[in-house]
C-alpha cells in the first residue's frame, strides 16, 4: 500500500480557515478529482463536514472519535490504524485535516500539493515539508498556483 498525502498550501502553509478553504481555485478541484478518482480518500470528520458529502467515483473513509457518527457513502473508522487496514494493498489518499496530514507524513510515500501563491490567515497548516526527506518529481505551473509531486527519499 502507498500512501499520498494530496493538499493545496498557501505560501505560509496555510490549508484551511474556520473548516473552510480559503481560496476557490476550479483548475485545483479538477486536479483534486484526477488524482483521487477510484481510489481510496481518506479524512477526518471535520473536512468531511467542510465536504458535506461522499465525494463520487471514490472509497470515502473518515476517521472519527465519534462512536455514532455515520454519513450516507462513508466507510467510518476510529483510528488511522483501521484506515490503513482497510486499505490494505491499495494507493490511500489522505484529504486532510492538519492532524491526519501530521500523523501520516512520517509515513507517506509521496506528496501531491498544489502550491498556492498567497499569504493568508488560517487556523489549520500542512506540515514542513523537509528537502532531506522529500524530493520534487513534477511541477506544473498555473496563474497563481503550481502542482507539485513530491516523492520521499
């Protein structure tokens, strides 16, 4: 199994505000759906909330503490252990939040991040991401923002 961690990050490593992103950037949601699409999305309950649905074409799995949390079209789990039991042998992307993205990077075999060209205020950040352990493998570059894979060292 590999695991991705796909996030659009402002210049200050912003990711979200107020469970919000806070940019609408069409060419992004795009490149979001191509990457994800038949394959297995995980994310915490709060970015589910922000979503407010099971996105379609893709295994939606939210991790949550909440014992009687359920959505129409979500596998739940209440640990991140369950989620990668559960997506055994398949590439697991990994939507968000900040916590998931912090207690996955360690462990993540590749980045997809889109490079968002602002500074903005925000509550939830991705975490550094280190030169020494990650390597650029492409980069396409937009008005404002850039895609970049990342592959670990």
């Amino acid at each position: 199994m590999s695991i991705t961690l796909i996030a659009a990050v402002s210049s200050n490593g912003v990711i979200g505000r107020d469970n919000d992103l806070p940019w609408r950037i069409p060419a992004d949601l795009k490149h979001f759906k191509e990457l994800t699409i038949g394959k297995t999305l995980l994310m915490g309950r709060r970015t589910y909330d922000s979503i407010g649905r099971a996105l379609p074409g893709r295994t939606t799995v939210v991790v949550t503490r909440q014992e009687q949390w359920s959505a129409p079209g979500v596998t739940t789990v209440r640990s991140i252990q369950e989620a990668l039991d559960l997506a055994a042998g398949d590439e697991l992307m990994v939507a968000g939040g900040g916590d998931l993205y912090a207690q996955l990077m360690p462990t993540a075999d590749r980045l997809e991040i889109t490079h968002i060209a602002q500074i903005v205020e925000g509550d939830t950040y991705f975490p550094h991401i280190d030169p020494a352990q990650w390597t650029e493998l492409s980069r396409q570059e937009g008005d404002g923002y850039s895609f970049v894979s990342y592959g670990r060292i």
